[in-house]
C-alpha cells in the first residue's frame, strides 16, 4: 500500500478541481455557442446599422441622361423571322392584338367584350419591344416561372391572363382560345434567341434608384399639370380616338384605368415605366423625368381613384411580398403607407438583411 501524505493529497484534489473547473467552462462556452449560433439575430431584430450598410450600396443618382449606354440592348427579331403559313399567321395575329387589344377585345371589340378599352401596347411599348418599354424578351426564357402573387408556377397564359384581370381591368380569354394561343406564340417567337432562363439587357422596365424620402403626391400633382395632363387630361380618363373604339391617349385612373391589382398600381413599376418612356417621346436613351420626378408623379397618379380588385387570394406567403405592394399584412415592421410611397431603401434594406443572415446563419 502507498501512503499518501496529506500534502500530496490536498494538492492532488486541488489540481483535479480545477481541470473539472476549466472542463466545465469549456463545456458552458461551448453550450453558449452552440445557442447563440441556433437563436442569432433573426428577421425582426435586423439592426439599424445592418440596415444603414444595405442602404449605402444603393444608388442615389438623380440627374438626367441616358439610363443604359450599353450597346448591346435587346432587340426583337425582325419580320422577315416569321415562318410563313398558318405559324406565321398565328404570331401576326398575336401581334395584332397586343398592339390594338381594344378594337378586339375591348368594350367595342369585334371578337368579344372583355376589357377596359386600354391596348397591351399601352404599357408594352411598341408591341412589348421597347427596350425599357416593359417589353417581352424575357418571357420566353423565364416561364413558366413561380410567382410569389399566386404562390404558383405561372404559364405564359396564366401571365397574359393576370394583365387581362388587372392591367385590363376584364376578363381573360380562355386559354384554348384562337386569341390567347396566337398572343403566347407572339411573345414566345419575339423571345426565341433569350437564351432559357436568362433576362437580356434592357428587358422589362427600368429600376429607378429609390429616394431617401418618401415620393410626395403634392410634387407629383405639379408634375402631372405640366407634364402629363395636355394628354391623358385633367381627369387622368385619357381621350378615345374619333370611332370612340380605342384609346388615343389611355387613362391613368377612373373607371376605365388599370385596378388595384394591377402592376402599375405597384410604385416602382409606375416609376420605371414613365422614368424611360413618358411623357410620350421619351425613351430610355432620352428620358424626360428625373427619378424624382418619377418617383412623385408615381405618387399623385397612384392617389387617384381607381377600380378595386378583390386581393384576397394573392400572396398566400405573405413574407414574398414586392416591398411595394401597398396592402398590408406583411412580415417586416413598416407601415403600410411606407410600402405604398415609401422610403422603400430601408424595407429593402431588411429583406435583404433577412437573406444575408439566412445565408450566413
Ligand atoms: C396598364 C399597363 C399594362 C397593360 C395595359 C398590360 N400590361 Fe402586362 N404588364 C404590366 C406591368 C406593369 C407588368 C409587370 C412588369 C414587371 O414586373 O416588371 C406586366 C407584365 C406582363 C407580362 C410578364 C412580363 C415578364 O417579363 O414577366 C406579360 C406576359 C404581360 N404583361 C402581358 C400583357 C398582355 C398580353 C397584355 C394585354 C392583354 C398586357 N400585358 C397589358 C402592365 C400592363
Ligand atoms: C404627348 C402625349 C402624352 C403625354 C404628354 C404623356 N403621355 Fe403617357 N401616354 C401617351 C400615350 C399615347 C400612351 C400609350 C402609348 C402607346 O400605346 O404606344 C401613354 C401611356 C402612358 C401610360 C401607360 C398606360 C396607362 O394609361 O396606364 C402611363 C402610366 C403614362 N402614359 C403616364 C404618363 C405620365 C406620368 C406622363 C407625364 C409625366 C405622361 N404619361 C405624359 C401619351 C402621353
């Protein structure tokens, strides 16, 4: 047997001690780890300075001047690419009725009466090929493609159908009809060269650089008196065309304007159509508005009156709202008036704070 002093004893215990102490510590340190890692700041608790980062990165430019010097823009194939035969026919007629909708479709149409009286190439210029001009070289490639409005994955009709029920303010054609089948092989046969999945340059619209104030109706009304009112007049009904068939200038609100539910109805989409493309004349390489000026006509056209669309059914997750759709209830801390003329920097700022710690976390 050993004897063990007392000695020896003490400081064997003493020594076992703290390596059970210092075991412990590492166990707790790590236990906190592991919890901080599991419960890091999450949606709600984005912090002013995260926010303050994202918006650093956004452009603020205000001024005049083209908006895209590139020289490789998207351009729509040119006639002489449409097949001859019945094919060709089919996207002559697609075109046909995206350019001048109304004469077919619209209160006096000649095939059915189905819309408000406003022309797709209303707001898809020049047939949706416009650079800038909410144009379709992106549809092609892109569809079917899931939209967070309807929580599913969209067909080029069920596309073409939301502008027929918003923008239109009507009904959709069916889509087995001789109608809707010609207008989807137009916009597939001005996308064919998209390479499938891409968005070339120039598609769509313009994103207009948000303002660090929220856009003002007042400003926007000034605007709209000298800018837009000589054509789509003071009641914003616009003015038909000698046959009263088809609008020569289309409203911008009343009761034959775009819904609540329609694209337009979202600022930044309001902001980017006339920022490259109004007032009439303007393009994208000589724009007439200012992003301001965008911004607060945006403002003042969007408080008008307009026909409501029943939004019940849209956004089934309501966390993939556009951070200006303007109808509450949303999963971030802003007011629904912020979501309507914002400053939109700091929601997009958090979303974009939400994805960072999603990705890091
Ligand atoms: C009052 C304006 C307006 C009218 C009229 C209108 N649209 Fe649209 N359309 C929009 C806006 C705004 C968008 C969304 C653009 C965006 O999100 O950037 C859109 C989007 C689309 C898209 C999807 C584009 C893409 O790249 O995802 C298609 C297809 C489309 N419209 C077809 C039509 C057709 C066909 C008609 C006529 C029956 C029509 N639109 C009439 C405003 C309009
Ligand atoms: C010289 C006449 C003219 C002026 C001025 C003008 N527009 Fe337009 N606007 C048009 C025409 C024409 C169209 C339809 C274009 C087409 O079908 O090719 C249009 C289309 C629109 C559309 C899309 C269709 C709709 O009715 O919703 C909007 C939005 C719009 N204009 C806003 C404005 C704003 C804002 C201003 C002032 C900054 C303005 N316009 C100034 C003639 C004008």
């Amino acid at each position: 047997m050993t004897q063990i002093n007392s000695e020896d004893e003490k400081k064997l215990v003493k020594s076992v001690n703290s390596l059970i102490t210092l075991l412990m510590l590492v166990v707790v340190t790590m236990f906190a780890l592991v919890l901080w890692m599991l419960f890091k700041p999450t949606e709600s608790e984005i912090s002013n300075e995260q926010i303050a980062e994202q918006m650093a990165k956004m452009d603020k430019e205000t001024q005049l001047g083209s908006l895209d010097n590139s020289s490789d823009l998207w351009t729509a194939p040119s006639d002489s690419e449409i097949p001859s035969g019945p094919a060709g026919e089919e996207i002559k007629y697609g075109r046909d009725l995206i350019a001048r909708t109304a004469e077919f479709l619209g209160p006096k149409g000649s095939v059915a009466k189905l819309t408000n009286g406003m022309n797709c190439q209303n707001c898809h210029l020049n047939a949706g090929t416009a650079p800038y001009g909410n144009n379709y070289s992106a549809v092609a490639s892109t569809y079917p493609k899931f939209r967070g409005r309807s929580g599913t994955t969209e067909t080029i009709f069920k596309r073409i159908g939301d502008c027929f029920e918003r923008s239109l303010n009507g009904k959709a054609p069916d889509s087995t009809s001789k109608e809707m089948k010609a207008m989807a092989a137009y916009i597939k046969w001005l996308g064919k060269d998209v390479k499938k999945g891409e968005k070339p340059k120039g598609s769509g619209l313009y994103e207009v650089p948000f303002l660090t104030r929220a856009a003002d109706p007042v400003k926007g009304k000034a605007i709209y008196e000298a800018k837009c009112q000589s054509c789509h007049q003071a009641d914003g009904a616009g003015m038909m065309n000698d046959k009263g068939n088809a609008y020569t200038y289309p409203p911008l609100w009343g009761k034959n304007s775009y819904n609540s539910g329609a694209g337009l109805y979202r600022m930044s989409r309001f902001a980017g159509y006339v920022r490259a493309n109004m007032p009439l004349g303007a393009t994208y390489s000589s724009p007439q508005l200012t992003n301001e000026e965008a911004w607060d006509v945006a403002a003042f056209v969007n408080s008008q009156d307009r026909p409501n669309k029943d939004l019940s059914k849209d956004w089934p997750d309501i966390s993939k709202k556009n951070i200006d759709h303007p109808f509450g209830p949303y999963v971030d801390p802003f007011k629904e008036s912020q979501h309507k003329f914002g400053p939109f920097g700091e929601i997009k700022a958090f979303y974009d704070a939400m994805k960072d710690s999603k990705k890091k976390g």
